[in-house]
C-alpha cells in the first residue's frame, strides 16, 4: 500500500470549537452508542458472531430510524454516515477476533489432546520407546515426498529454506494423519513424531522441560478463554453515567460468582472516556482548502456550515497540505476537466485528543484532522501507475455491464458515472517527475522482533543463498543509541510512579514521552536505508496478532518454572522478569516501517516468525520463508 496518515491540529474560534465539540458529544457519540447497544441485544446477535459481520441493509436502517429521535436529531449527514461505519467496523473487528480465538482454543486444544510424554506412550500403545521410534522411522519414509528423497542422494549442499520448507509440509500431513488414523501404535509414533517437530530424537526425553511445554500451552488456553468472555463494543461514556451505576450495584449487590466481582472491578478500574469518537470523512471533495492572504492554510467540512479551521502542521508535511489546494484549484479552474479520485488526498478523520489541563473542554482538549494520502500522487510516474489500475477496473466494470440485456436506472446512472470517470481519468493532474525506486526483488530486508533484543535485521540474497549484512539494535541507531537506554530508564520510573499510585488509589495513567517515538522513527530510517543501500525489493515485517500471547505464557511458564506451587512466588517473578526485559511498542515500530517505505517505494511483506533460533537466524529465516512463499503463489 502507498497510502500514508499525516496529521495536522485544526485551530479555530471559541464558538466555532464549541459548536463542533457539543455536536460530536451530544449528539454524534450517543448515536453511536445507542446503535452499538442495539445491535447487542438484538435476537440475530449470535447468528452474525457466526457469520463475523452485520447485514448493512439492517445497520442502515437501524441508523435510519434513529435519525428522527432527540437526542440524534439535527447532525450532517456525513457524520450519521461516519456513525454507521464506524460501528460496522468494530463490530466487524470484534467479530473477526472472536473468531480467531475460538480457532486458537480449538487448535491447542487438539495439540494438547495429542501431546503425550514418551512414558505415556509406551503406556498407551503397550510398546517400548524403540518401537515407537521404529514405526516413526517408517512413517516419515512413507509421507516424505519421492522428490525429497532424490534430493537427499544428489550431491551438494541442503540449504536451510528448503528444509524449513519440507518440514512444514510434512507437519501438516502427519497432523491430518493422526486425526483420521484409528490404530493406536500408528497414532503414537505420529505423536512422538508431531511433538518432536517431525524428527527421530536418540536423546532421552526431558521430563520437566516437556511438563514445562505443556503447563505453557494449558496457560495459553486459559488466557484464551478468559478473553473469549470480553464484553461486546459498548462506546464512549462520556458524562460517567454507566460507571456511576456500577459503583452503585458494587456497593449495594454481592457478587454472584468471582466472574461478576471481576466484570465489576474491571468496569470501575476501566478509564472513563474524556473524547468523543471521531468523524470520517471518506470522500475527498468533502474538504474545501483555502488560503488567506497570509498564505495560511484553512479547511471547511461538508455539513458544517461556514466553520472555518486553521491547518497548524509540522514544517515536514506543509508540501502535503499545499498539493490538497492545488488539486483543487487545478480541478476548479479547469471546470472539472481532471477527475478528483485522482486527488493526492484521499480521505480524513476529524479527532478530539484529550487534554491535561483544566477549562471548557473545546478549549482544553485539542482537535486534529487525520488526512490518508496516497504517495504515488505526488510524481507523474507515480500518477500513470494509478491512473493505468483504475482504468483497467472500470474497464471491466463497463464490459461486465455491456453482458447484461437489462440495466435497472439505478445501475444505467452508476454505468454514466463510471463513462464519465473513464474520461476524465486519462487528464492527469500535472505532477513533478521524479524515478520510482528500483529495488532487487532476490533481495530482501528481514526484520525480527524479540524481548530482550527489540529489532534485529538480516540482509539476505536468495538467489546466491547468503546473508549479506547483519544489523543489531546498536548498529541502527549507532551514536543515538543512548536513547534507547534513556527510555528503557523512563519506562521503569513510570512503572514505578503507576505503581505507588494504585497502592495510593490516586490516578496511574501516566503517559510516556515521545522518545519512543523518536526512536520508532530513527530505526525505520535506518533500516529504509540500509534496504537502498542494498538495493532490497522488499522489508518483511513479522505478524504481531499472536505475540503478546506468547510472551505472557512464556512469563508465566518461567515463573511457576522457577517457583513451582508458589503462587506469590510466581507472581514477584513475573513481575521483575517483565521489568528487566525490554518492553517495546512493536506495532508502532512497525507502521512507521512502513510509512517509511510506502514513501521510498519499497514494498513491505508480511511473515511468520521463527519460534527457535537467534535473532539474527530469525531475521534470516523470515526473509527467506518469505521469498519462498511469494515463489510458490502462482498467477492466475
């Protein structure tokens, strides 16, 4: 994706801040919440959480009926139509994690089922270990591939993707295997195969270490389910009511069970939120750009009115705030001759960010505009790119329609749309030309993530089988390195702070300083320009949905580990050991990587980290897995 987020603070009069605010918490936010609230309690809730969304046509409607209610009444329309999506999307994302959990559960629940120590499956299947080995010596031989095997009698040197690569397929047939076999002894030798990552150990098996493994995986799944009980999306309490009420059923109710006394005391620990949701503006000409003759920067919003807001941006991202008026101008002064999707600009989002201070909450808090560009529409080059993928898109849409014997009015004026889009998309905006960048595609930046070592990188060739350049955490940020020292000591002064204040029941939201942030963007640099030194095609980038999880357990494991049936014990551990290692905001790091690299051009993949391995062997392994992923999607 080219599309990157800039952001800017909108200053404007008291009235006019005053009017905005009161619209978007008296009225926009309450609707959002009441649609959320709804859609919970509605008699098709279950059957939408199985299907993972909600039908539009009800959200529509639903939101339709609720226009003409007070206290609704009386917003833009954009806003409703802000509301509407908004709620779609959390429901959508809520759904879509419920989901993945219930995978997880069930897929670790059938890898525990299966996970046996090599006791209890000489028990099981009433035979000795060697015969156990045995059958698995037989079985890997039958499902490993003839190809593998005459690979394995040429000459010359395996290389490790290869392997990794045969021992994934593998896995999965022997696990698909083993669910369907029926014989005990076969089942067995899968398992010892399965839990040994499909190879023959001739080492004893380590007892605790493997009971250590499996408490890990039970912790997991226990996480999991506790997670599985989350509430569904209830919205923004701004005035404080809801909690409120939960103070009052606490002090006057006896909890029915320790799940009630835990929903009650998250609710009452949970902060009250100070802002009220934002508004999207998902079309481009939804914004009027101005500019007075000061040459400051002003913008206006469809639906309200003549409010006027004064851009105050960094001096980085003025050029981008200049080329949003110039299309506009351009796309006025030619009388609509270009097409505006063609505008730099793409979308925006209106945000409240909360305030220290105290006063009027239009004065205190701050608003800020969110505006989504797309790179490529600062170049010519860039531009023909995009200008080439939409005409090929309408292209077809027109062909699919020429098909149809009958066009309702509704489809014949969306097909006069798409015409007269066609026609003005071959009038580009006139852009600076400046070369796309060039990358190798064998070449390629893999980037590990860990706890102790935060980011790791790999410089690898694929082509030639060898890794060009390592870099550690050190290297990248070279003499500011010190940095990273200096907030690792903030964070632990702020745990510390947060700490005295629970025990104090004083407020604990201590917020960090933008180091972190800083340092985010000086390790995306580095790493931008160590891929173009390179010459890389492309950064791979680990998935993150599952680390978090991992870590916990690890913690956890670790700790009942080192004190075993010593609950307070475990609990100190876990605590020193998540203060000793590093905490880092890994999906900061990551989407300033990529807004890096959106702007060179360079391409950014996604992959599966190595569990096992150094950093810089995961580094490695990650740039290579996914070489040989793109490699094995074939074209359609």
């Amino acid at each position: 994706m080219s599309v990157i987020t800039i952001q800017c603070r909108l200053v404007a009069e008291e009235d006019s801040l005053r009017q905005l605010w009161e619209l978007m918490t008296e009225k926009n936010t309450p609707f959002i919440n009441e649609i959320l609230l709804q859609i919970g309690k509605h008699p098709e809730f279950e059957t939408w959480l199985e299907k993972g969304r909600i039908p539009a046509e009800l959200l529509k409607k639903l939101g339709n009926s609720l226009k003409t209610q007070e206290p609704f009444t009386g917003q833009p329309g954009r806003f409703y139509t802000s509301a509407i999506t908004l709620v779609d999307y959390l429901y959508k994302s809520w759904f879509a994690l419920q989901k993945r959990r219930k995978q997880q559960i069930e897929g670790k629940q059938r890898w525990l089922k299966m996970l046996k120590s090599d006791q209890e499956l000489e028990q099981e299947s009433q035979s000795s270990l060697e015969v156990i080995r045995t059958k698995a010596t037989e079985l890997f031989t039958k499902f490993t591939p003839q190809s593998d095997q005459n690979d394995n009698q040429k000459k010359g040197k395996k290389t490790k993707k290869a392997t990794k690569s045969k021992t994934s397929s593998i896995f999965k047939i022997l696990l698909n295997t083993y669910e369907e076999t029926e014989d005990i002894l076969t089942r067995c030798a899968l398992a010892y195969l399965l839990k040994n990552n499909c190879q023959i150990s001739e080492v004893d098996e380590n007892l605790e270490e493997f009971t250590r493994n499996k408490r890990r995986k039970e912790i997991e799944i226990e996480r999991l389910k506790d997670q599985l009980q989350s509430r569904i999306p209830k919205g923004r309490d701004l005035t404080g009511e809801e909690w409120l009420k939960t103070l009052e059923i606490a002090t006057f109710n006896v909890p029915q069970n320790e799940n009630e006394a835990k929903a009650w005391q998250a609710a009452l620990l949970r902060k009250t939120a100070e802002v009220p949701f934002p508004v999207a503006y998902e079309s481009n000409e939804d914004m009027t750009w101005l500019k007075n003759d000061k040459n400051r920067l002003f913008v206006r919003f469809n639906g309200l009115g003549k409010l006027t807001f004064e851009i105050y941006c960094d001096k980085r991202h003025l050029h981008y705030f200049q080329r949003f008026l110039e299309d506009q101008e351009i796309l006025r002064n030619s009388k609509r001759q270009h097409s505006s999707s063609l505008f730099t600009l793409r979308s925006g989002r209106i945000s409240w960010l909360p305030g220290e201070e105290k006063g009027e909450d239009w004065k205190v808090n701050q608003l800020n505009f969110y505006c989504y560009l797309d790179t490529r529409m600062m170049t010519c080059e860039g531009t023909k790119q995009v200008v080439h993928e939409k005409v090929t898109a309408i292209t077809e849409i027109l062909n699919k329609a020429k098909q149809k014997d009958e066009l309702n009015d509704k489809q014949q004026a969306f097909i006069t749309r798409q015409q007269s889009t066609l026609t003005r998309i071959n009038n580009p905006f006139p852009r600076p030309s400046k070369p796309n960048y060039q990358g190798k595609s064998s070449i390629l930046i893999g980037v590990s993530f860990g706890l102790e070592k935060p980011v790791t990188v790999a410089v690898v060739d694929v082509i030639k089988n060898e890794v060009m350049a390592y870099r550690s955490v050190k290297q990248l940020l070279g003499e500011n390195y010190n940095l990273l020292n200096r907030q690792r000591q903030q964070q632990q002064r702020l745990s510390h702070e947060r700490h005295k204040a629970q025990k104090q029941n004083a407020p604990n939201s201590f917020g960090e300083s933008e180091l972190g942030q800083y340092v985010d963007r000086l390790l995306a640099d580095a790493i931008i320009a160590i891929a173009k030194k390179y010459q890389a095609g492309s950064i791979v980038l680990p998935k993150l949905r599952d680390m978090r999880e991992q870590i916990s357990s690890e913690i956890q494991s670790r700790a009942e580990n080192r004190c075993p049936g010593y609950k307070e014990g475990q609990q100190k551990y876990a605590k020193e050991y998540r203060i000793n290692i590093h905490r880092w905001s890994y999906g900061r790091l990551i989407e300033s990587i990529k807004s890096q690299a959106v702007q060179a051009g360079i391409s950014i993949e996604i992959g599966t980290q190595p569990i096992r391995g150094s950093p810089q062997e995961k580094a490695r392994d990650l740039g290579v897995l996914a070489y040989q992923e793109r490699q094995t999607i074939k074209p359609v």
